[in-house]
C-alpha cells in the first residue's frame, strides 16, 4: 500500500474553493513573491477555479 498519493489528487471531492479563500491564497503568494503571483502558481489556478465555477469571465467585473 502507498503511502505518497492519497487518491484525490485533482479530483472533484472535498471542499470546494471559494473566492474569499482563494484570494486569501493569492495575496499570501503576492506577499512571498515581491507582488507578484507567478502563473501557473497553486494561486493562480485557484483563483482560475473560482472565476470558472461561479461564471465569471476574469475581467475584474469591468
């Protein structure tokens, strides 16, 4: 039996992502990284998630 993968890995289950925890991640990884928030980062796609699940285009609202 392996220890290293719990088995959901990328899978649908579990807590969903929400936009206040997401740009609590985001701004943690902006913090770190001289403002920045590299993409392709576990921040960038989390916030890439909630934009997706609740229908927003990504544009600010603008």
């Amino acid at each position: 039996m392996s220890k290293g993968n719990s088995g959901n890995s990328g899978s649908k289950c579990g807590t969903p992502m929400t936009s206040q925890a997401a740009s609590r991640i985001q701004s943690a990884t902006a913090k770190s990284n001289g403002g920045q928030v590299p993409s392709g980062s576990f921040a960038s796609r989390a916030q890439s998630s909630v934009a997706k699940s609740s229908g927003q285009s990504g544009n600010g609202g603008k």
